[in-house]
C-alpha cells in the first residue's frame, strides 16, 4: 500500500509541474501579445507621423 501511495504522489507532483508550465506559457503568451500591440502602435504612431510630415513637405 505504501507503493500505491509513493506513486500517487508522484503523479500529483507531476501534475503540479504541468499546471505550472502551462500558467508559465500562458504568462508568457500574454507577454508576447502585449509585446506585438506595442509593435503594432508604435508602427501605427511612426506611419501617422510620416504621413504628417509627408503633408507638411508638400504645402
């Protein structure tokens, strides 16, 4: 019986660790989206200032 009950917990272990990857790849799939919004604004705010002083050399 002490096998069955060495053996559960290691398998709760290990289902702790996947949990714990999982939370720490969905950590960083957040970072990386917030990361490719940031890119995406600033690409955004560098185009409507070139377009900006694009206008301003042609008045």
């Amino acid at each position: 019986m002490d096998e069955i009950d060495k053996t559960y917990s290691k398998i709760d272990t290990v289902n702790t660790k996947v949990r714990q990857t999982e939370v720490a790849a969905t950590t960083n799939q957040l970072a990386l989206t917030k990361a490719n919004v940031q890119i995406h604004t600033l690409l955004v705010i560098a185009s409507n200032y070139y377009q900006s002083v694009w206008i301003q050399i042609k008045e």
